[in-house]
C-alpha cells in the first residue's frame, strides 16, 4: 500500500538538496503517503488543536470536526481522545520529551527551540508554569514530527520567467500619484492573482520585476510551495483607490496571509490557521531585494511572525531592524511596521525605481534616510549602495528617524 516519498523522491529525482534540518529530514523520512485516503486513528495529545490535526493530515478542519462528530471546530480536543480520520498522509506520532534548560534559557528560547507555542510548554508544565526557569530544571515537551514543514525543507523548481513591458513607471507619492504604462500583474505559478483582480492589480515595472524575484527565492530557495494570493496593488492607471490611502502609483501591494496545509482556501486567517513560517520566508524574500520601503502589518500578530523567524534561526539582534515586534517604541526603526487594519493581508512598498525620476519620496531620500545609501547616489551605483549598506546597517543595527512616512490603511 506504501507508495514512496514524493517528496523525496522528486526532489532527488531532480537533483535537488534536501534540507539537513533534522524535523525536516524526519517529516520526509518517515511520513507514509497512501495511494487511497485511508481511515486511521488519531490520539489526541495534551493541548493538540483541531487546526493543527487539519495541517498535519492535510484535510480540511471541516472535514474533522465532522467525521467525530465534535460540537465545534475551536473546541479543545481531551488528552487521549481517539478520532477518526481519512486521509492519504501518515505522519509520525506526536512524542513526548524532557528538556533540561539551561543556563539563560527563558520559556520563550525552549518553545523556539522545539518549535511549539509558549502557551502549550506553560500548559505542558502547569505546576511551574508562572515560574522563571531554572538551570537543570527538567520540562515535558510534545513534539510533532509529523506537523509540514513548509519551508527550507526541499528546493523548489523554479518556474519560467515571466515576460513584461519595462515602461511602467510610478509617478508622485502613494497616496497622490498615478501610474502611466501600467502592466497587469501577470499570471504566473509563482502567485495567485485574486478573482476579481483585472481591475486592481496594475502595477509598475519595477514592482513587477521585485515581486518576480522575490517570490522566485521564496518558491526555489524556500521550497515554499503554498498559494500566496495577491490582492490589490493599483488601478489601471493609478489614482484615487478607495478604500485604500495610498495603493495609488503600482508600487503597494496587499498580500494576504498565506494558510497551512489543510485549510480551505479563502479561509479568513486566523492566527492559528496562518503559515507563519512561509509568511517570513515570503517578507524575507522581499526585503533581500533590496527594494522595498516598508511593509505595513498589525503589531500583535508580528508575534507570530517573530517566532517564527527565531525558529528558522535568526537572532534578536538580527531582526530588530526588520520587525518592530517585540518593541512598543521606535516603530519607524524596522521595515515591518503595524498600521491599522494590516490583519489578514500584508502591504508591501516597494521603493521608487532608479529610473522612476518623478516617483515620490525619492528612492534616494529614502535610502538616505535608511542609512543605506551615501548621499547623491546616481544610477545603478544607488542599487548596490544600497544593498552593501543596508547590510551594513543590519550589522550595527541603526536607528531611524521617520517620523514623516503616513500611516496606512486597510
Ligand atoms: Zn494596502
């Protein structure tokens, strides 16, 4: 009945790396895939959620909720619980560690560590659980060997590249400007243009050509292999865009948060059904083109975010200029910034094009203000400036004065 691993099987088939993550070697090792559905038994382990059975088997929460006859998809599973459920992806059961901490450890660093919520570890090890940690103090921890993993697990394969007009530029400031040449953003395996889209997803060149190339990263560096669905960027020719503030030159984009395995599309994404680990590979991607100015998402929920990047292994230090999580204070210092309403999508701005002249405010200014670029950059000289100085900044994690940038909108 065992078919082998498709995932392992095409990836070595296409000679590609597999990552040497040890969950992601284990996720692909010894998941079993089944030609046929099959019914099996799940048995519930402490804290486990519906939403987190639902990625794991890759079937709908729906479809659980229903199959066991439970009162509501949110309601908390028992410990011990037998369901039932159909589905052709076996992956290994949960398991049950201890972890000693140590010197300096915090509840935050070993939730990190074993990538599990801080909420389930302190529920885990209710007796201390508003305790700070000791060294050599012993914790119950439960894994989920079987729990996707999304992204930095295998390569993608990269997708043709899409072919587009290079003379659509942005003219004026977001929330003034207009759009001359615009482009349609073309369709493409890369993203998922939303339904209703030819009216609202024109964009410029410059964007076009950055989203190409960040999303390539996310889908053949990352592996990322979930939808991503572009919302809104702009009218066909720019302008006044209501609801939105600004949306007005090509060069903002909503993107809406990308949902686990398992979730029914169009889903609204609540925290607990979100991708977390691709949402960060995707603002990641983004940023390492260089050319974006900020991304606009709600603070509370840039926790999750946060998490997640300390769980793919970057520092605190590593991410202070790029989320403003965990700080109240000094929100103009880091790319991704709250703004009211950024909950279920994030907006993305690019900066001006270096041949976008009368693009507003200039890419220069802008770079300037960042520390990343030296003062009277021309040309093609201001894009690697800026990226040799933004690494630089990230290095000696600068401090921004951007008091004047507007606040955004839904
Ligand atoms: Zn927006």
């Amino acid at each position: 009945m065992l078919v082998l691993l498709a995932q392992e099987a095409s990836a070595e088939s296409a000679g590609q790396q597999v990552s040497t993550d040890p969950m992601c070697r284990r996720w692909i090792d010894e998941t079993q895939l089944l030609e046929e559905p099959e019914w099996i038994k799940h048995t519930v382990a402490p804290k486990e959620r519906v939403s987190q059975l639902s990625a794991r088997y890759g079937v709908k929460r729906e479809d659980i909720v229903e199959w066991n006859k439970l009162k509501h998809s949110r309601v908390s599973l028992r410990k011990g619980r037998k369901l039932k459920i159909k589905t052709a992806r076996v992956p290994p059961p949960r398991e049950e560690l201890t972890h000693v901490v140590v010197e300096g450890e915090e509840w935050f660093d070993v939730a990190v560590k074993h990538r599990v919520s801080t909420k389930d570890l302190r529920a885990w090890n209710y007796r201390v659980r508003s305790k700070p940690l000791k060294p050599g103090q012993e914790l119950t921890v439960w894994i989920d060997p079987g729990f996707p993993r999304t992204v930095n697990c295998k390569r993608g394969t990269p997708p043709p590249p899409l072919e587009f007009r290079k003379d659509a530029i942005s003219r004026g400031r977001p929330q003034y400007g207009r759009l001359k040449n615009g482009i349609l953003l073309p369709e493409s395996p890369l993203w998922t243009r939303r339904e209703t889209g030819v009216n609202v997803l024109w964009a410029s060149s410059h964007t076009v050509e950055n989203l190409e190339k960040a999303f390539r990263s996310l889908r053949v560096d990352a592996g990322y292999d979930g939808e991503v669905i572009i919302g809104s960027i702009s009218r066909k020719r720019g302008g006044r865009f209501p609801p939105h503030k600004s949306h007005r030159t090509g060069k903002d984009i909503d993107i809406r948060l990308p949902l686990l395995p398992g979730v029914i599309p169009n889903t609204y994404p609540r925290p607990d059904v979100v991708d977390w680990a691709g949402l960060w590979e995707l603002i990641k991607a983004l940023i390492d083109t260089g050319e974006v100015s900020m991304i606009f998402f709600d603070w509370r929920l840039q926790k999750h975010l946060y998490k997640a990047a300390r769980e793919e292994g970057f520092t605190e230090e590593e991410l202070r200029p790029v989320l403003h999580w965990p700080r109240h204070e000094h929100k103009w210092e880091a790319i991704v910034r709250h703004s009211h309403g950024h909950k279920g999508h994030i907006h993305v701005r690019f900066l001006c094009g270096v041949d976008e002249d009368q693009c507003g405010p200039s890419r220069a200014r802008t770079l300037l203000r960042r520390g990343w670029i030296d003062p009277q950059p021309s040309g093609k000289e201001s894009r690697e400036g800026a990226l040799e100085r933004r690494e630089q900044w990230k290095k000696e994690g600068r401090t921004l004065d951007e008091g004047d940038e507007a606040d955004e909108d839904e």
